[in-house]
C-alpha cells in the first residue's frame, strides 16, 4: 500500500457549481501546487503558514487557467496526517478538469474511493471505527443518523473497545506470563479479579450488541406497510403523511395495483412508507399480483399500519393478521373518522385493543400517529454519548468476541488449563481489535474504503 505518493481528486460532487473544491495530498503536495501557483500579493506558497488562506491564479505555462483560493495544512496537521493543499477554483467542469489535468501530469495521480481517509488511519489521525464513521456521516440523511455517526467519529465507540481491549490485555500478559512458569504451579492472574473483568465486558458487548436493532433502524430507516381492504384511504394517508399527492386517490376500489414508497423524517428518524394494493378476494389478475405484493412488504415491513374503515368492525381480520405475522408490530387505525358519531369511535376503542382513530383526509390524529409511530419502534431519545452501532461488520466482531469471552467463562468454571485459555483470549482480543483497527489486513482496508466516495 503506496503510502508516499501524491493524490489528487475533487472533493465537492461532480457538475457545474459555483465552486469546486480540489484536494491534493501528499509529500510534495505543497511544492507541487507551488510550481502553479501565483499569488496576487506575490507570495511563495512553500514558505506560508499552515491553516491559511491565499488567493491567486493558476497557470499552465503562459496560460491562466483560473483565479482560486488555495488553502495550506501541513503536515502531521492536516486531515490525512500529510501535506494537503485545497484549491477552490470556479464551478465549471471544464476548469475542473484543465487543474486536474495539470497536476496529474506534473506529480500527483488520482485518488482512489476513501484513499484521503485510509491515510488519515494510516497516519494515526483516527482509528478504522472512526474512519467509518466518516462515510456514515457523508450518508447521513436524518438528525438521528447524523447524531450517531458524529458520536462515533468522536470516538465514543473506539474509546469503549479499547478500554475494553485493554484490561483484557492486561489480564491476558498475566496468564501468558503463567505459560512461562508451567512447571512450577504458579498464578500470577487473579482469577476472582479476571472472572470479574469477564462478567463486564460480556455486559458492555450484550448492550453494543442489542445497540444494533436500534442502529440499523437509524441508519437504514424503518419500512411500514399500510395495508387493509381497498378504498379504505391508504393512499390519503400515504399523501397525507408526505405532504403530498405520491399516490393516485380514487373512490374506485383496487385502484392501487402496485407498492408506492416514499420517505419522511419523524423525530430525526426515517420512515419508508409503503402504500399496499387493497387485500380483498379477486379474480382480476393484475389486482391479484398486487396483492400478493402486498404480503410480501407486510413480511418486509418492520411495523404494519392497518387501516379500516371507522364504520365497520374489522376485529377478526385484525387477529387473523396478527396470526399470520406473529412476528410483526400490526397498529390497527380506523379512518375516516370525521364520518363516524362519536359513540360509535368509543365503541371501537373498547373492542379494539390499541386502536388509532384517524382522519386521512382532514389530517384529524396525523400528529397522534406520528407519535405513537415513534414509540412503538422502540427508537426512543438518542443521548448524545450513547454509543449505538450501525455498522455490519462491527457487529460480526462484537458478536465473535463475546462467543470467545463466553468460551473464556466456561474456561474458569471447569478450570482450564491457561494455555487453552489463552487461545480464547486471544481470539476475543482480535475481534475487538478488528473494530478499531488494531488488526487491520490489507484486503479489510481494502474492502472498507472502496465504499467511500472519491475525494474524500
């Protein structure tokens, strides 16, 4: 892995704008953008200050290709540890293009996807979780996914896991330094102190684990399927829940024949709504795949809205949904409830256990929904030092190292043999360090910062 080379990418998106920011990063970013540059107030780039500002033009030979701003970070202060130099040049893709051509043929080769922040790790700036982190950030697209990452890019997460690692080491330098000593029957590991430390590590790994239902909600949204009999305002609701017209709304039954999905931000967490084709019995054959398409995002679905007129009794099609998904959180909501005497709305509430009365079309109870949405999906109130993990492959470690921690346990209780425990240990002690980057192989760095964008 080159470390010594000179990079080059743009760091704003791609297209016309009214700036464009170029990063270059290296040991002799600086010279290089130099060998470019002059400065207005005819200063000589190389000898300026880091963390300043400088404006100026770019030429390529007798040629002015631009008026920009470069900005100097030298290096280790710098986001990747090295050299780094931004210009901020005019919006146009063709002078984009001309200033990356330029340094491209005069010692600088262009970035590849996440190769800014792998130097940031590489160069000790931040550890792997942290790295990651930054790519959750750029995605994030909710407060609650924003609040998670920016704790974690804190470094939160890491300050946990190595803390964790740590003791663990100590304890573990312990029973190696009994392999040593084999022949002599000593112990120079408490194993009361050790069974202790192993006792809060499996608490802090069972909580980091069971964060991950709640991180996946956060970082991938929460899919809800609104389903019920046809023409019962599953589509007024959709559009009232967006705030407008997504859906086709008709008096006609089984107007829906396929899914229609959008997403919104309630509490700082994305919903995914689903508006389902109408479940009733039919012999049309396109109706008939819509609504086999219903069940399948009933099955998909995290939470299941089920809408009903307030006018019938929809009691036992309630619980025979609830019978064929055990599995699911089903809200039963009357709507249409601006149609409905209100002792009518009070018997309802008494028949039908949990049930929420809306008005789809007057936006009667929207708000009341929202609310309870929230509630029932467990997302509760983001603390901002709560440490929540969103990211797949921690989770894989964190669930390897408790099943080490647990082989461990077991180790003490039937008295094991130290060498036997140490494998173990050892074990657990690689998987945490999996996380932050204490262990890190090439092709896992490989893997991870090909999913950045390029440029950053």
């Amino acid at each position: 892995m080159m470390v010594n080379e000179n990079i080059i990418a743009l760091a704003t998106p791609a297209g016309t704008g009214a700036i464009a920011v170029i990063r270059i990063s290296g040991p002799d970013a600086i010279t290089i953008v130099s060998s470019k540059f002059r400065s207005i107030g005819k200063k000589i780039l190389k000898e300026q200050k880091s963390h300043t500002v400088h404006l100026g033009h770019i030429y390529d030979g007798p040629k002015i290709l631009d008026k920009v701003l470069v900005t100097l970070f030298k290096a280790p202060n710098s986001y990747t540890g090295d050299h780094v130099v931004e210009i901020s040049c005019h919006g146009s893709v063709y002078i984009q293009q001309q200033l990356i051509q330029l340094f491209l043929r005069n010692g600088c080769q262009m970035a590849k996807a996440g190769e800014f922040t792998l130097r940031a790790f590489l160069n000790g700036k931040m550890d792997l979780s942290q790295a990651e982190a930054v790519a959750d950030l750029i995605a994030s697209d909710s407060e609650a996914s924003h609040q998670v990452a920016m704790q974690q890019m804190r470094g939160g997460f890491s300050l946990q896991i190595n803390e964790l690692r740590q003791e663990l080491l100590n304890f573990a330098s312990l029973i190696e330094l009994e392999l040593d000593f084999s022949g002599e029957d000593v112990e120079f590991a408490d194993r009361t102190q050790f069974n202790t430390l192993l006792q809060t590590i499996t608490g802090v790994l069972k909580n980091l684990i069971d964060s991950f239902a709640l991180g996946n909600v956060i970082k991938n949204g929460i899919p809800v399927a609104i389903v019920g009999a046809p023409n019962v305002g599953k589509s007024t609701l959709l559009n009232a829940l967006l705030n407008e017209d997504r859906a086709i709304v008709s008096n006609i039954p089984g107007t829906t024949r396929d899914t229609v999905e959008d997403q919104i931000s309630i509490g700082g967490v994305n919903f995914r709504f689903i508006d389902t084709a109408g479940i009733r019995q039919t012999e049309d054959t396109v109706e008939k795949i819509g609504i086999e398409k219903s069940h399948q995002k009933i099955q998909e679905a995290a939470l299941v809205l089920y809408l009903f007129d307030a006018n019938t009794n929809k009691k036992k099609e309630i619980s025979a949904l609830q019978d064929k998904y055990p599995l699911k959180k089903i809200l039963p909501v009357a709507n249409k409830t601006d149609m409905v005497k209100a002792d009518r709305l009070q018997e309802l509430q008494d028949k039908i256990r949990g049930v929420h009365l809306l008005s789809a079309k007057q936006g009667d109870g929207l708000d009341a929904l929202k609310k309870q949405l929230l509630t029932i999906s467990n997302t509760g109130d983001i603390g901002k030092n709560d440490t929540i993990v969103t990211n797949n492959r921690h989770y894989d470690s964190l669930l390897k190292a408790l099943e080490a921690i647990q082989r461990v346990k077991e180790g003490m209780q039937e008295e094991l043999a130290s060498d036997l425990m140490a494998i173990d240990i050892r074990e657990a002690l690689f998987h945490l360090g999996e996380i932050t980057g204490a262990v890190s192989p090439d092709d896992l760095l490989g893997n991870i910062f090909s999913n950045f964008c390029i440029g950053k």
